[in-house]
C-alpha cells in the first residue's frame, strides 16, 4: 500500500512539472530559459537568440 501511495506522489509531481512546461511555453514562446522570451518576436524562427 505505501508503495502505491509513493507512486501516486511522483505520478502527480511529473504531471504537474509537465503541465507547468507546458503553461510556460504557451505564455512565452519558443525560449523557456531565456529572460527575453517573452519580448522575443514569435515569427523570428530563427534558433538563436539576438540578446547577449
């Protein structure tokens, strides 16, 4: 029994992490590391990114 309760846990911690990836990439875009991503254009697609 404690060993479907621990499984439960980690099933709701990875489906949480994976809705929270999922949020972010609507709200900003294509970077979800970078802190311009969400002033970055949406059309640009190009893979780097121009701010240093």
């Amino acid at each position: 029994m404690a060993d479907a309760i621990v499984l439960a846990v980690i099933v709701i911690l990875a489906a949480m992490a994976v809705a929270f990836l999922v949020k972010e990439k609507k709200k900003r875009g294509k970077c979800l590391g970078c802190p311009f991503a969400g002033t970055c254009s949406k059309k640009n697609a190009d893979s780097s990114c121009n701010h240093s």
